[in-house]
C-alpha cells in the first residue's frame, strides 16, 4: 500500500443515451486536481458483468463467473470510491446496484461519496446508495453532490446541453466539501486497515 489514496470515480448508468459521462468527467477532473491523490474513472460498461448469478457473495465463496473476479480486482486496488449516479424511480440504476453486489470484500471499510444527478438531484438515489453501501461496510460520507432542478436541465442534452461550466458556481462549493471529507475518510480508513494487516501478520 502506497501513501498515494486511489480514488475511483465510478460511472453507474450503462445507457447509451446516458448523461452521465459528463458529471463524472467533472468530477474526475477535479478530484485530480489534488496531487496527493490517484484518480480513474472506471466505467460499468467496459466490465460486461452479468446479474449476479453466484452462489453466495464473495465474502463467503469465491465468484465463479470470470467477470466478476475480473470487476472484484479492479475494485480491490481502490481506496475510495465517487460514484456518479442518475435516479431511476427513486433510486439507482440496476446496472449499479448490480455491480455493487458482485463484490463485498473490495469494498468493505471504505469512503464512498455520491454525485447524483436528476430532477431532484439524484438525492432519493443518493440516500439509497448510502444504505447499500452501509450493508458493504462501506463508509458514506455525508456531503455530496446533487445536480438538479434549472442547474440540471441546462447541462443536459434534453435542456440547454450547456457545459457543466455553466452551473459550476452552485455546484462547486458542495463538491470541494464532498473531496476534502473524502480525503480525511480515505486517509483514516487506510491507515486502520493498514493496522488490521500488521495485527494479523
């Protein structure tokens, strides 16, 4: 484990009309502003992962289907996690949900942030999200990102399709919130599973 946090932005639509890619390349870009960090964005449509279809979940067998263990490798060399997520009837999409569950032990203590983004701000997405990842042990940290209302109808392509630069001053200050809480969280979370390893050597 380096010092160096690696930080996943994780695209949770697989549309092909999706808008997602823009909030998410957003927020890449300014997550690697930080130089203190590592940064990628990892897209759900370059994993091909079936519905879950294992016997159990990998923290009690290991997954059989090569796409999975494939996805839970990818995940494993994260220590924090952005996930960009659209509001589908009050929650996330199934493509996120589904990858979610095809892992466990990648994910367990730690950080995970949310940038939704819908009518309302993804907001109801975002809550749900946040109670997934508690049954993950995941971390879900408070502030978030919410692109909603006129700020979201004028980025998207269905309204003015401006760029996000157009909205950036209301959106800006919530997600400098949301990057330093993910920081403190993924630097303490780190360090005392770094403790676990050392204990259990």
């Amino acid at each position: 484990m380096t010092d160096k946090p690696r930080i996943a932005v994780i695209i949770g639509s697989t549309r092909d009309s999706r808008f997602a890619d823009k909030p998410a390349q957003w927020i890449h870009d300014l997550a690697q502003q930080r130089n203190d960090w590592e940064v990628e964005l990892v897209d759900l449509r370059d994993f091909d992962l079936p519905l879950f279809n294992e016997k159990a979940s990998n923290a009690w067998v290991p997954s059989e289907d090569a796409r999975a263990a494939a996805w839970q490798e990818k995940l494993a060399g994260f220590d924090g996690f952005i996930f960009v997520t659209s509001e589908y009837n009050r929650s996330i999409p199934g493509s996120l949900k589904n990858a979610l569950d095809q892992a466990y032990k990648e994910w367990v203590r730690k950080p995970a942030a949310v940038l939704g983004y819908g009518s309302v701000g993804g907001a109801r997405a975002a809550e749900h999200l946040r109670t997934i990842a508690i049954e993950l042990q995941m971390v879900p940290i408070r502030h978030g990102v919410h692109i909603g209302g006129v700020d979201f109808f004028k980025v998207h392509p269905m309204g003015q399709n401006a760029p996000i630069a157009e909205i950036e001053g209301n959106i800006l200050p919530a997600a400098k919130a949301m990057l330093d809480d993910l920081d403190w969280w993924t630097r303490a979370t780190m360090s005392a599973r770094a403790g676990d390893e050392r204990a259990a050597a």
